[in-house]
C-alpha cells in the first residue's frame, strides 16, 4: 500500500481502499458534513458509517460536498441491532441509503451479532439478517456484505450461507488484537477491519507505543494505523479535526521493522472499549 487509494481485494474481487474514515462518536450535522468533506479532500476514499451513529444523512451530504463522483467513495453502513432479521434488515437498508442519498452501498455489515446471552436462537437470527443482506448484494444493491464484531463461534454459524462473508470489522487495536478471530478470518478470505485502531484514544499516551513511534518520527495514531495496514488489517481511525485526519492520513513514508511488529503485536491488554460481543446487553 502507497496511498489511501490504494486497496485491498475482497473476496468477491471488490477493491476496498486501503484506510477507512471512522464516523463513529462523530455528531450528526455540520460536524460530520465538514469531517468527511475534508477527509475526502485529503485523499481518504473509503467512509465507514452506520445506521446507530445516527449521522447517516450528514455522511451523505458530505460525500456530495467533495464533488466526487459516487463510484470512487466506498461507503459502508450497519443496520442497527434493533433491525435483526429478514424483514427489519430489508427496511433498515432502504433507510440507510435514504438517509446517505446513495443509491446502493458499497458494503453492509451486520453490526453486532445476535448471541446466545440475549437469545437462545441466535443462530437463527443472524441467518435471516444474513438471508436478507444476501439478497441485497445478489440484487445488485450492495456491492460486498459483511459482519461486524463476530467472534469465532458467530462467524462458524454464518459459513455454510451461500456467501459468505467478506469482511469482519473489529476492536482492533494494539493489546486486542483478537488473535483467533484475526487468523480464522485470514484463512477464511474475510478481510478484517479496525474499529477504533487508535483504542478510541486511549492508546495515544502508551510509552511503549511512543518510544517505537519516536524512532521513526512518527505519532503514535500513525504508529498504530500502519501498524494494522502490516497485519494486513484494515484500520478506520476517526477524528472530526482536520490536522488530525491529515496526520492519520500520513503512514505510507515509513515501514515498521519486524522487530517493532512483534513488540506491538504481543503488547498486553492496554485499555480498550470493554465491548465483548457475547456479553453486551445493547
Ligand atoms: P477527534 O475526533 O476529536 O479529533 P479511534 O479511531 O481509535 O476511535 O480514535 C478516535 C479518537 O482519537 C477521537 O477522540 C479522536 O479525536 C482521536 N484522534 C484521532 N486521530 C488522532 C490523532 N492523530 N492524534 C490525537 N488524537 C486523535
């Protein structure tokens, strides 16, 4: 990867571009207009939004402030855990791209998984939502469909769909790295995405991280960014200040030596969202 136009291949052969704007925590209105405006103005092609970060119709307006083109913005959304199922998903989707303006999306992920805390059927629900997304991308409305926050066991009940999925996007971050998900997917052709690579923050002060970012005069946001880019993962750092979406942007002008990979890769657990996927009660 040279560039944030640079991409990775789906397993469908979609070309997905190689760093996502985050939107999550971003506020609906002038905030999220202005953020992804200006993303895209510095080169970011590849827009991560959902239907529960409830600024769904600023993202869209952003998008046609750029002046780009539709076909050269990737944009993914998630239908909120609220709409699991068939019918729920198909009306969350015709929502979705509504509220963006699109037409179609470029890629749909299941939010979070139906687990077995909350139903004994589980299973059953992520099926159907599944059932529905797979109609959508067979329709031609959306370009790759995909999950979001699926552990091994979520992601084993899903695989003997007629397609499978492409992407899992995760809590990934230097200390949770997810490790049996991470190399699951990798043999399974799912490409895994970054939510909140920077740990939403909280990775920005770790003296491990700003001695290595140090040596290569680096900041620690862009440490972590490149950091997943060499595992093969691929980050969605958020931030509605531009010096910072220009920084982030910045992490093609170095590479993290092997060593530096493997101090970052076996760091112990350093604070992250707490969010377990069998566990949260939303
Ligand atoms: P802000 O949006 O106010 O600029 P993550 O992508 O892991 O969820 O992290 C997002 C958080 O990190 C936001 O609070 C964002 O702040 C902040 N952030 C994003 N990029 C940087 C950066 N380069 N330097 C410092 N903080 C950053």
């Amino acid at each position: 990867m040279k560039t944030l136009q640079d991409s990775f291949v789906l397993n469908n052969g979609v070309k997905i571009p190689c760093v996502g704007f985050g939107t999550w925590q971003t506020p609906d209105g002038e905030t999220a207009v202005a953020a992804v405006r200006e993303a895209l103005g510095v080169g970011y092609r590849h827009i991560d939004t959902a239907a529960a970060y409830g600024n769904e119709v600023s993202v869209g307006e952003g998008i046609r402030a750029s002046g780009l083109a539709r076909s050269e913005v990737f944009v993914t959304s998630k239908p909120w855990n609220t709409e699991r199922g068939y019918d729920k998903t198909m009306a969350a989707f015709e929502k979705t791209v509504s509220d963006l303006g699109l037409d179609y999306l470029d890629l749909y992920l299941i939010h979070w998984p139906a687990a077995a805390n909350q139903f004994e059927n589980w299973q059953d629900i992520n099926l159907s939502t599944w059932k529905a997304m797979t109609e959508l991308y067979k329709a031609g409305r959306i370009r790759a469909i995909g999950v979001s926050n699926f552990l091994l066991h979520h992601l084993q009940a899903l695989m003997e769909s007629e397609v499978q999925p492409m992407v899992n996007q995760i809590e990934f971050h230097p200390g949770q790295m997810q490790e049996e998900t991470l190399q699951y997917c990798k043999e399974h052709g799912i490409l895994v995405e970054a939510w909140s690579p920077l740990g939403t923050g909280r990775m920005l002060n770790n003296e491990t991280l700003k001695t290595i970012a140090g040596k290569y005069k680096k900041s620690v946001a862009q440490l972590c960014i490149r950091w997943c880019l060499q595992n093969g993962v691929l980050p969605l750092p958020k931030s509605v200040t531009p010096s910072r979406i220009k920084e982030n942007a910045a992490v093609f002008d170095f590479e993290i030596t092997a060593e530096d990979m493997s101090a970052i890769n076996s760091m112990a657990y350093c604070g992250g969202s707490g969010l377990h996927p069998d566990k949260i009660d939303f």
